[in-house]
C-alpha cells in the first residue's frame, strides 16, 4: 500500500493553531525534522506492551493544520498507513543528499537485520513481536559476520552493529524491549516487507 498525504484522510473539526497547543506542535516538529517517523503505538518498556502515542494523535486530529503547516516549510507530511506512522518528505523533486542516505542506511540495517533472522530459520513475522525480536545473542552473531560488517562500512555506520540498532532506534523503526532486546515497530516491519516484496520481485 503506498504512502499517502493526509489530505486524502478524514479530518477532525478543530483545525488551525487555536486547536493545537504549542508544546504539541514544537514535539511533533523536534522529532519529524530529526528523520524520525512518529508512529501510531510506542513501546512502554514498564508496561512491558504497545501504547497510543500522543503525538500521532496531535497529527491526525489536525491534519489540516500540519498538512498546511508543513507545506510553507518546504515540506508534505506524509502519512503510512499500512504501517501507521507519520512522516516528512521533503516538497522538491530533487531528494537531498541528507535525506537519501538515512533513507539508504535505514534500507541497509533492515536488510541486514531480516538475512541475518532469515538465515536462522525463523519467521520474519517475529522480528515485529515483543517476545521475540532481536536478543543479545543475535546482535553479537551479526557483529561477528564479515560480510554483515562490509555492508554497514558500505552505509557509512563505522560504530558497527550496536550503531546501527541505535541508528533504528533513534528514529523510531525499532522499540527496546529489554536490556539487550529489541523488535522492529510497525514503521520497521513495513519497510523490511518493502524490501522482500523488492527482493523477490514482487
């Protein structure tokens, strides 16, 4: 399912920068400008489960608002809705340097994750599940594969495997769920099927 604008999803009635508080704004801004996706549920590693995410709430009750908000920055908020998340494309026909390679190493690290989960025998499904997931055990197997390790020099993630789990983590692709234990978010499970999908030529 391809991305779409908000524009094309139905819209609350409390539009405009009365019905939003700053504060709100000022968050969605901080996290959309630093390449991260904000997403429908977030990982509460006290309550050990998924929760709704105040942000993505603030963005999809006033679309209209963000939507235009946005679009006199330079920018077109855009909306997964497969994978439920928000995100900012830059409004130019030309991506930017910047953009395409956090888009690339992000492609990199996902490949990387889901051979590595492939070749292990099990199910990709399990890498998007809190009880499941990557452990330490499998970061370490990673860090120890050369040809895993020629690919993130390829990205430019010099801090190795470890690296590369906080580069996904800081953007919101991939939830902590334990000391040395994560699993992918929904943004992250989407973009790793885009990648098989890509892969088997589907």
């Amino acid at each position: 399912m391809q991305d779409i604008e908000p524009s094309a999803l139905a819209d609350q009635p409390h539009t405009g920068f009365e019905g939003v508080l700053p504060r709100d704004s000022t968050a969605v801004y901080r996290e959309l400008v630093a390449g991260r996706v904000i997403l429908r549920d977030m990982f509460n590693p006290h309550l050990g489960a998924l929760e709704d995410n105040r942000l993505y709430n603030v963005l999809y009750n006033h679309l209209s608002h963000f939507r235009k908000f946005y679009e006199h920055l330079g920018f077109e908020l855009m909306f997964n809705e497969q994978g439920a998340f928000f995100y900012l494309r830059e409004n130019t026909d030309d991506e930017t340097e910047e953009h395409d390679e956090n888009a690339f190493r992000v492609q990199v690290i996902l490949l990387i994750i889901g051979r590595y989960f492939a070749r292990s025998g099990r199910d990709l499904e399990f890498l998007g599940r809190a009880d499941a997931g990557l452990k330490e055990d499998d970061i370490i197997a990673i860090g120890a594969d050369d040809e895993y390790q020629d690919m993130l020099r390829a990205a430019r993630l010099e801090k190795g495997v470890q690296g590369a789990i906080d580069y996904l983590l800081s953007r919101h692709f991939l939830h902590k769920s334990g000391a040395s234990r994560y699993f992918l978010s929904s943004a992250g499970m989407h973009y790793l099927g885009e990648l098989v999908r890509e892969y088997e030529g589907g």
